[in-house]
C-alpha cells in the first residue's frame, strides 16, 4: 500500500515548502484587526511555529535526530531563492538538526497557559525564527514549482525506500512567468516523483484578502468558482489516509478522495493546512 513508509532515521521523509512573497502578499487578511495582520506576517509566523514543532518533535535525549530534511524557497520578483536565514542562509534543504541548531535569532514572546486552577496566567516563551515575512515585485511561481521539483527529485534519488516528500505550497494569485497551462505542468514535475512508496505530495493553499468563501479540502473541481481556482485543484494531490488522519486531529473531517488543496485560505484555514502538511508520524520505535 503506497503511504505507508514509516519515517525513522534510516528512512526519513523531507519537506519543501515553496512561499509566494509577492507584492500582495503584504495585504491584510479580510476583516482582520490589529497592527501586522498581513498575509505575508501570518505565513511567517504560521511556518516558523511549524519548524520549531518539527525540532521539537526530533529533540531526543542523545541529541535532535534527523527524521526530516526541509526546504524552504521563496518566490518574488523575477527570481526563487532558499528563505531561511542565518546560518541556512541559502541552503535548498537542511536535516532538521541543522534547523535546531541555527535559527537567526531567538524572540521572547507572551503566551497565556493554564495556571492549574481553572484560569489562564500569562507567561513569556522562547520563539525560535527562521524565516522573515517579505512582499514585493511579481510572481513567479512557474519558477518556484520548477525548483522544487528539482528538490525533490535529488532527495527521491538519495532516499528511495522512504515516505514521499511533501511540497506546501502557499501564493495569493496568479503567476506573472506563464498561463495556467505552464503552472499545471510545473506542478506536474513534482507529482512525477516520487520514492518507493509513492509519488510526491504536492499540497496548495490560496490565501485571500478580499474576504469570501474558503473552499476547504474538495473532493471535486466543480465547485470551484473559476479556472484558476481548478487548475489549483488539479495540481493537488489526493490526501492519503496519513493526511486525513491529521485533519481529524485538527478537528476537520476530511473526505476520502479529498485533495490537498484550499481556496481563498482565512487565518485558521493557513494554520490547519501547516498542521495537516507538516506532522508526519514517526516510525513506533522512534517516538
């Protein structure tokens, strides 16, 4: 049954996530308040949160162990790029070790938890950062999609036995380096891969700042309201059971047959979508 691959330090899986930091991306959510709310702010925050728990998750006594590599790239301008930085400051994909090792800087930040008597109480935490919100030029995803399938045909070859890479991908619009036809088949590169047990993830979200509808983990593309929005759902995979599983542990039920795909993302869809892509079960013994 393809999907089934436990992730262990022999077979470890990989994650690539590719940015939209187009100009756009520094609008603000529909209906959102406060100063920062910007679609490029939420998906920093959203990801670093994510590669602090994926550090988390590896932190042994002995040390974090390398059940994962990631890479991160950003696309915007005329030009795709690796996003972390610091010390992984153009590095395609990094063992999660190297990530615990080298965030660019630590901030202190305000966080309430339970105080033990039913109430809240407010505490401060270390929040590790890796990667910085950023917005300007065009979008090219074209580009962006391309590099990535590069990615992960390089760590299939070194990795054949393991889980699937999984590749998040997360813009606000329309590429500005080809028509609908070049993105789906720059989409269609990555989903050629793949390990022995099964071709690679390709999951999509759409973040919107104009408010609407999110349309959330579709089954079908009938639904959705324009061809770009279909040709998104195309280039998303088909979630496997693994994936569900996640949705129901992020109190969604997700259908068999659903895609990795969500359109006109608000903030807690770009939460649910990073919790989904980004929590891989590791191998019983390794836990």
């Amino acid at each position: 049954m393809p999907y089934a691959a436990e992730i262990s330090r022999t077979n470890p899986t990989c994650i690539v996530l590719v940015l939209d930091q187009s100009a756009s991306m520094a609008d603000r959510f529909s209906g959102a308040t406060g100063e920062g709310v910007t679609k490029a702010g939420l998906l920093a925050d959203v990801l670093n949160r994510s590669l602090m728990e994926l550090v988390t998750a590896c932190r042994k006594p002995e040390g974090i162990l390398d059940y994962f590599y990631v890479g991160v790239l950003s696309y915007a301008g005329n030009e795709v790029r690796p996003a972390l930085g610091g010390a992984l400051a153009g590095v395609h994909i990094s063992p999660v070790s190297a990530l615990g090792r080298s965030p660019m800087r630590v901030e202190t930040r305000r966080k309430q938890v339970p105080d033990g008597a039913g109430g809240l109480v407010e505490t401060e935490v270390r929040f590790p950062v890796w990667f910085d919100p950023a917005a300007s030029g065009n979008t090219p995803m074209c580009q962006g999609l391309e590099t990535a399938a590069e990615m992960v045909a390089e760590w299939c070859e070194k990795y054949p036995r393991s889980f699937p890479p999984t590749v998040l991908h997360v813009t606000d619009g329309e590429a500005t380096d080809g028509d609908e036809a070049a993105v789906e088949a720059a989409a269609g590169r990555i989903t050629a891969r793949g390990t022995d047990d099964g071709t690679v993830l390709l999951l999509n979200l759409h973040v919107s700042g104009e408010g609407g509808t999110p349309i959330r983990f579709p089954t079908e593309e009938k639904a959705l309201p324009d061809s770009y929005a279909r040709m998104l759902f195309r280039m998303s995979s088909v979630l496997p059971e693994e994936f569900r599983r996640r949705g129901e542990e992020a109190q969604m039920q997700l259908a068999p047959g659903c895609r990795g795909y969500v359109y006109n993302a608000g903030i807690e869809d770009v939460v649910r979508f990073f919790r989904i892509g980004t929590r891989p079960r590791l191998a019983a013994a390794d836990r």
